[in-house]
C-alpha cells in the first residue's frame, strides 16, 4: 500500500476527508449534532475501531455537533487507548462510556439516564441544544430516553449515508486492495478444490490466507456447492464436495475497514452446456449493466438491463431481491447506491463519479448438470447451475484531454521549482536559529495541483511551542526598547526584500497553495505593503493627555507594547495574514509566535528568513509549524507569559480558541469566516458588476473569507447577469496554478473538494441548476470546476455556509428591502458588494448592511491602510489601517498632577 519513494495510501488525508463529509452533511442539515451509533459511521467520524464481539453492542457513540467533536464514548480501555494512539481526536473527547450492552443492564440501571444528561450538557454548551439531533440508529430505550429529557430526535443515517456514498481516492485504493487480496484467495481456492474436501474447508483456507495477507475482518465466507446451489442459501456447511459439481463462493472481508463482496464460480469436473450457457448469460447481463453504467445515469437504467423477477422463475422483486443485485461498497457491506427492480425502478438514484459498488446479476438456473469428471476447473471457464459473479467497478470522471495535457505541462514547472524548494528552509525558526522538532517528527507539504509532496517540515510540538515562547520572552525587553524609527526601518527593509524576491515567493506561495501566480503575485505585493505600511506607522502610537473635567489632574495616556503575542494563521493567504499580524506587532514592540497553517508552512518560514536578513534581533519573530495546531495554541495560551492572540481563520476554530484564551484572559484579535452577498440592482453598470463579481468570487479560485459568496440580483436583470457570468467563468483557464496562463488553480485538499462538492450536489437537488461547472475534476490534483448556480433554493446550505470555491449561486430579488433582508440573513458579518448606479442607494444600502466592509461598486476592499475585518460571527478586532497597531498596544492612563 505504500513505500517511502512512492504517494499512494495517505491515512491523514483519509481521515480528513471522511469526517469533513460527516461535517459538511451536518452543516447541511438541520441538526445542531449528529449523535451516531451505527460503528460504520463511527468509524467514519471520529476514524476508531473495535474489534471482535464489542463493535455491535450499542455501548459506543460519537457525538458531532456544529461546533466541536467528534467526541466519542467506547469501553474504558479503548478510550484509553485512543487518548495514546489517535492523536487527531482531542484526547478530552476520548470517554468511557457503557450503555447496557444491548440492553444486558436495564436501562433502570440509569446509564442510558446519565449519558444523554451529559450529551444535553454539551448540545448546550454547543450552542445547538434548541435544534435537532440527527441518531443513525438507536435501541428503543435510549431513544425514549432522549425524547424524555426533552430532545428532538431525527434521523441522520440518511445523511450519514449520502456523505459515505463518494469515495476519495485513498478508499477508493483500499477497496480495491481488499479486493485484490481475495483475487489471491481465489488461487489458492482454484488449487485446493477437488473432490473430497469439504466446503468448510475451503472457508477456513480463505479465512487463514486472508488473515496472513492483512485482513482486518473476515466478515462472511459463503461456499455454496452441489445441490446448494439453487436457491442460494448465503452459507456455508460441512458438504463434501463431488465429480462435476458447481461451487461457489462469496468473500466478504475487509482490509482497514474497506469491504468487499467477491462471488466466484467454479466447476469441479469439466461444465455441461447448461452450465455454459447460464454463465455465459450471466456475463452478458453483468456486462451490459457495466456498459451502462457512467456519472449521471440513473440506477433504474443500470436495473433495467437485467431480466425481471418474473424471468427467471421468481414470483416478484421481493423474492428474487439480491440476485440481479448491485450494492455500493465502502465501511460498510451495503452502502449507497443500492441498484436492483425492486427500489430503483420506484427511487433511481443518479451515479456519481467517485461511488464504488458490486454489480451481481446471477443466471436463471440451468438444469441439473451431470457428473462429467474429476478435472478441477477455474472460473475462467463457464460453469454451473447458479452461475454467479460480482464485480468491483470504480467510477469517475476521465480528465479530459485538455486537461492531461495541463497536468502533463505542470510537471515541467515543477521541475522548475525543485531549486526553490531545496533552498527554503523547512526547520523551526526560534530564537533566531532554526532548529528540528524536539520530537524530530516531520510532516508532507502538498501540492494541490498533483496531491503529492514537495517538502517536509518540523512538526513542533508544546516543548517546541514553550521554548519559542521562551525566546520571545528573552528578546521582548530589547524589542519593546529600540527606538520605534529603528524598528519602522527594520520594516522598510523587509518590504524591499520581499518585493524583490516577489517571484520567487509567488511561486513557493502558487506550489503549496495551488492558487494562480497572478494570484500570488498578487498576495505577495499585498503582503509586503503591511511591511511598508507599518514602517511608517511605528512612529505614530501617540498617545493623549488632557485635564481631568474637575480640573483636580492631568489624564496622560501612553501606549505600550502589549507583550508577547501569538499569532495564528490559515493556509488561504500564507503570506498576507501573516504579515498584517507581524507588521503592526513588530511596529508596536511586541515579539511573536508565529503558527502557520499546516498546509502552508513554507511560504511562513521563508518570510522568517527575509525578517532576519531585514535585521529583525533573535527571539523577535518565532515560527513553530505543527500539526498539533490545538495543542500547540492551548499550550501557549496557557502560560502567562503570553498575552495576545490574533487568530485568522474559520469561526468554528476562532470559536474555540476564544473559550481557550478565557482560561487566562487573553487579549483576542479574531478574523474569521465569511459569507458575503453580492447584490446587483438593475441600474448598476453590469459590465462592472460582471468585472467586480469575478474578482470578489474568482480570486484564489473562491477560497477567500472575501470571496462573494451568494449573489443576488435585481430581477429584470438577472438571467443577463446570470447568462454573462456564467460565459466568464466557463471561459477560466483551469489548471495548475504554478502553470503560466493559469487563472484558477487546484482547492487547498481533497477535504475542500468534496466539501464544496457536497454543497453543489445538495443545492442541485433542491432545483438548483449547474449553467456551467458543477463538478469535481478527479484525476491528480484537488480540482473543481467554475460553477454557476441558478434557480438556488433560497434555503439551500450553499447560501448559509461558506463555500470557499469556485461556485457562484444566482438568486433573484425583487426590491430594495428584500436585497438588504436576503444579505444580512447570516451570522456572518465581514464583507458585502454593492453595485448599482445610484450613489445616494449605494450608501443607504451600505449603512444598513451588517457588514464590517462594503464594496461599493468595488469588487475588492483589501487594502494595508483600510481597517480589515468583520462584525457578528465573522470576528473582533480590525487589521490594516492606523487601528491594526492599536490592536498590539495597551492603553496605560497616568493620572498625573502639575
Ligand atoms: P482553520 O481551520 O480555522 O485554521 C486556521 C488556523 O488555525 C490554522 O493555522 C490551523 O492549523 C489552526 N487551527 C486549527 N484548529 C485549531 C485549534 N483547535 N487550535 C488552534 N489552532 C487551530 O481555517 P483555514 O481552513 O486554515 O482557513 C480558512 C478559514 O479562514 C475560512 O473560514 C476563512 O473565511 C477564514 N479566513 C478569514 C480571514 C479574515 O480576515 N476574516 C482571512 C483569511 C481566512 P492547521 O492548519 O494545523 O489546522
């Protein structure tokens, strides 16, 4: 599955998109929580297993709500082990927990009692005890338990389901390499099977090989043979097999969880031709649904190309169910989609690219076949009575040819960039050195564009945190006392390196992001001016004085470095947040800690470079990359030596981190998430609407906290806009972003992916219609294409969530009043676009906007000198502008007498 010179298998990547799937249907739904009993959608959520007689005893749960978890509750022990071994759960939200093992304690005993007390406890803490929660299954007493204690209970297996139906490629390889060990079996089945040997037998060679090559779990070994065959009795039994029998097999194992469901037919003994026959109509059925089968078909054409019940000798769908049958496979033996007459023809459900599944029609059976020899046959030949098969088929979308040819022509560039990549430095920056982990682990940067790595990083941990702390706390004395004009030109200097390595930093930013290099070029140029524009304002934390009302004193206020700071920032603008932290905390006097997202720390590191060379003193600036990002924060907001956070990123994590920081009452800057409208009135100039609305959704191909996020146009203009938009964003070079000529590159991960993916599968189904786009590229690379959205259910989850992706959904409004309502229908409040031809509407709409920034007839608002930042649940605080220095400093007030 995996060797060091080759990406194959990537577990983390796995876990990350499974419970972003689980996220995303939770975001999606009306539930406040999922509360999840069902071990396949455990697994999924919070990526744990129990093995043996444990795992169907309805003792472990897992509980995702909207802002936290997953938090899960299994046997002590395991929990235990959990806290140890699977260090992507917070080792808090690892419980021991016991419900009654299938009702074996009575539910008087009060556990049941107790544990849905404490899940109450936490839906409030969650803020989401007022909404539903979503139960995959559940035994009846807890349910009644649940509604006893007042929560509303609805299902979330459905949900669940739909999230598990779209494999990544990481399960797509373990399916296919659960499969791929059965093929092995079915050798060594092929050599063990002659007259004599028993069937049970034959189930305990399977069992044994598949256990010595890997399997996690030997779910069902059906061995059918002779007169068994017919009706299928989905067994096994201690029958001796004999000359010219039929045998057949079904292997349901798993390999990491991925199941398969594996039929083999054989003959013992040379076939008759009814035998022949019946297999050879059984392939033809099993290949016609095959032909069929492709991204946008529904499964009743799949079940329509086999015979009905009828045909072959059963009385009805209902009796003849699971034998011209086809199951999705995945965690699960039977997973979405689920293709035969009895459902599909009432609820087709449409293919998608990226489902996995078994297609298994079986022949009509032959009459009795006669012993014709001893010679053992491979299936390879046709065969008996009940001919069966089953297929593994993968779908998914084949790149087109335009597109190989852009990946093939991003490969040239990356050998271009091996120079760049071998110079940045990938070490921890503290205390002026760069140094290795403590731990001496390391992590993968990837590249969006191919999903591989290009580099390994230090992986620092709390020691690492605490000692760069440490260095920050010995430099912050010497820091806060040079003279502020040394510490503005030490700025200067920074920003006259950063410009003039502009290129070279666009494309460490374009390789490890993915965005565009105009795009980064962009970033890189927006990002130096917090530099420049913070060289000019260290000298001017001026501070007041005047007399007291009664006269009796003096009120002199003075400013003062606040102390030292912690900064955290995400992977979307790598080097832009962190400079429009560094720049006014360094222009103010503090020293810093700088933790970059994980999925971008080389662009941070190289700037730590470009800061020394500036002559920033040691200890000054830290840079501690980690994949323990919640660790690695607590820990340091937890010593008292820290004494400001300025966090960019999404509310969920702004929202933690703020309860974090309460512990030793942190001050807090918080830059978080966003859902801007775009609103265009019919007598705005539309070809500058069109202009603005590509750069408020296009730039970083949509994964900014600006990006405009739901348009809503004036109805006598809308299909006008909505056709023009869609005719820009059909005609978007797509492409890898290091690629010159590129103008939307590949999503930060394959979590981004499926996440907007999801959102854009859900708004289709509500009526949405995709004018252009709509769907995920598969092949290398974290691809989605530009999209445009109409008819968009005004409840659609698109318009609540932030899509952070190249997808435009178009919603019409009829007036003034209704445009403003639609708008500020969100908890987020960071930016907003405008467009119209009235000046005096422009600013009546702007006002009442819940916005921290409005673009008015702007479709961008960043700007170094402009206070940055967002109201309601899009964050606290203002970065850029004379304000984002007064964010670093404390007031002191001397009451003074003269
Ligand atoms: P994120 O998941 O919230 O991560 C942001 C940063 O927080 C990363 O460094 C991340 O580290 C770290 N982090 C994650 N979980 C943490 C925890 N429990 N404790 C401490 N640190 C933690 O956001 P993102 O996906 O990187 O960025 C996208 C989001 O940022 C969007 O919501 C976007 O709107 C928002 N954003 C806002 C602004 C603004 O100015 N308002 C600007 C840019 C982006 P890891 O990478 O290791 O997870």
């Amino acid at each position: 599955m995996a060797v060091d010179y080759e990406q194959r298998l990537d577990f983390d990547r796995l876990r990350g998109y499974r419970l972003s799937r689980a996220r995303a249907a939770l975001q999606s739904s009306e539930c406040g929580a999922f509360l999840l009993f069902d071990f396949y959608n455990i697994r999924y959520t919070t990526q744990t297993w129990i093995g043996g007689a444990l795992g169907d005893k309805m003792t472990r749960y897992a509980l995702l709500t909207r802002s936290g978890g997953p938090t899960l509750w299994d046997f002590g022990s395991a929990a235990r082990h959990y806290r140890l071994y699977s260090p992507w759960l917070d080792p808090e939200d690892c419980r021991a927990g016991m419900l009654g093992l299938r009702g074996a304690i009575a539910p008087t005993a009060g556990l049941m009692e107790s544990a849905v007390r404490e899940i109450k406890g936490m839906l409030h803490d969650a803020g989401v005890a007022h909404l539903p929660v979503g139960v995959d299954i559940v035994e009846p007493p807890f349910l009644f338990e649940m509604q006893r204690q007042g929560l509303h209970v609805v299902d979330a297996q459905q949900l669940m389901l739909d999230a598990r139906q779209i494999k990544s490629s990481d399960e797509i390889m373990l399916l296919t390499q659960a499969a791929a060990m059965v093929d092995g079996v079915y050798q060594d089945i092929v050599e063990a099977l002659k007259p004599g040997i028993r069937e049970n037998e034959i189930v305990a060679l399977a069992n044994k090989r598949l256990y010595d090559m890997g399997s996690e779990q030997v779910e069902a070994i059906n061995a059918v043979s002779g007169e068994r065959c017919n009706p299928h009795p989905h067994n096994f039994s201690d029958r001796l097999i004999r000359p010219g029998d039929q045998a057949f097999f079904d292997i349901i194992h798993s390999y990491n969880g991925y199941r398969t469901c594996y039929y083999r037919t054989f003959s013992v003994g040379r076939a008759t031709p009814s035998q022949r026959d019946a297999y050879v109509k059984a392939r033809e059925w099993m290949d016609a649904a095959i032909s069929v089968v492709k991204p946008g078909v529904g499964t009743d054409e799949v079940a329509a190309v086999w015979p009905a019940a009828t045909d072959f000798g059963f009385e009805n769908e209902m009796a003849a169910f699971g034998l011209q049958f086809g199951h999705g496979l995945g965690l699960g033996l039977h997973e979405r989609p689920i293709i035969s007459r009895l459902n599909s023809m009432r609820e087709p459900i449409e293919l998608q690219a990226g489902m996995v599944f078994a297609l298994r029609p079986i022949a009509r059976p032959a009459t009795a076949s006669q012993p014709q020899g001893s010679r053992r046959r491979s299936s390879s030949r046709p065969t008996a009575r009940a001919s069966s098969r089953c297929s593994q088929r993968r779908s998914w979308l084949s790149p087109t040819r335009t597109e190989r040819v852009a990946l093939s022509e991003g490969s040239r560039f990356m050998s271009e960039t091996t120079e760049l990549l071998t110079d940045v430095p990938t070490d921890l920056f503290v205390g002026g050195t760069w140094v290795s982990a403590a731990s001496g682990g390391r992590f993968d940067v990837v590249d969006p564009a191919t999903g591989t790595a290009i580099a390994t990083v230090a992986d620092g941990g709390v020691d690492d945190a605490i000692a760069a702390v440490d260095a920050a706390q010995a430099a912050a004395p010497g820091w806060a006392a040079t003279p502020p004009r040394q510490r503005g030109e030490i700025l200067r200097r920074a920003f006259d390196l950063m410009t003039d390595q502009t290129e070279s930093l666009a494309r460490l930013v374009s390789l490890e992001n993915g965005k565009a290099l105009s795009d980064a070029r962009g970033e890189v140029a927006y990002a130096a001016e917090f530099f420049r524009w913070y060289s000019e304002e260290a000298v001017r934390a001026a501070g007041s004085v005047m007399t007291a009302p009664s006269g009796a004193n003096r009120i002199l206020v003075v400013h003062q470095p606040v102390g030292i700071c912690v900064l955290v920032t995400p992977w979307n603008f790598p080097a832009a947040m962190a400079t429009r932290k560094i720049g006014p905390a360094l222009a103010a006097g503090c020293t810093v800690v700088l933790k970059p997202a994980s999925d971008t720390p080389l662009t941070a590191l190289a700037m730590a470079r470009i800061l020394a060379e500036a002559g920033v003193p040691p200890g000054v600036v830290n840079v501690v990359p980690s994949r323990s990002s919640g660790a690695v924060v607590s820990a340091m907001l937890h010593d008292p030596r820290v004494r400001k956070l300025s966090f960019t990123g999404s509310t969920e994590v702004g929202r933690v981190l703020l309860a974090v920081a309460a512990d030793q009452v942190v001050n807090t800057s918080m830059e978080l998430g966003g859902n801007a409208p775009f609103l265009v009135f019919a007598d705005a100039d539309l070809d500058a609407a069109l202009e603005g609305a590509m750069v408020a959704k296009m730039r970083n191909a949509g994964e900014a906290c600006t990006a405009a996020n739901r348009f809503y146009v004036e109805a006598g203009v809308a299909d006008e806009f909505g056709r023009r938009l869609a005719a820009r964003m059909a005609a978007l070079v797509v492409g890898p972003g290091i690629q010159d000529g590129t103008q939307v590159g590949p999503l930060i991960n394959e979590e981004t992916v499926s996440k907007v993916d999801g959102l854009v599968r859900a708004a289709i189904s509500e009526g949405a219609e995709a004018v252009v786009g709509g769907r995920r590229r598969y092949g290398p690379g974290f691809y989605f294409e530009p999209t445009v959205l109409v008819n968009v259910h005004p409840a659609a989850a698109i318009l609540r969530a932030e899509i952070f992706g190249p997808v435009a959904p178009v919603v019409t409004f009829e007036d003034e009043a209704e445009a403003i309502a639609l708008a500020n229908a969100t908890e987020y409040g960071l930016v907003a676009y405008v467009y119209t031809g009235d000046l005096a509407r422009g600013l009546r709409v702007s006002e009442s906007l819940e916005y921290g920034m409005v673009g008015l007839n702007r479709g961008l608002v960043s700007d170094p000198a402009a206070p940055f930042g967002g109201v309601k649940q899009s964050g606290i605080g203002r970065e850029g502008g004379h304000g984002g220095m007064l964010d670093y400093l404390e007031s002191k007030y001397i009451a003074v007498q003269w």
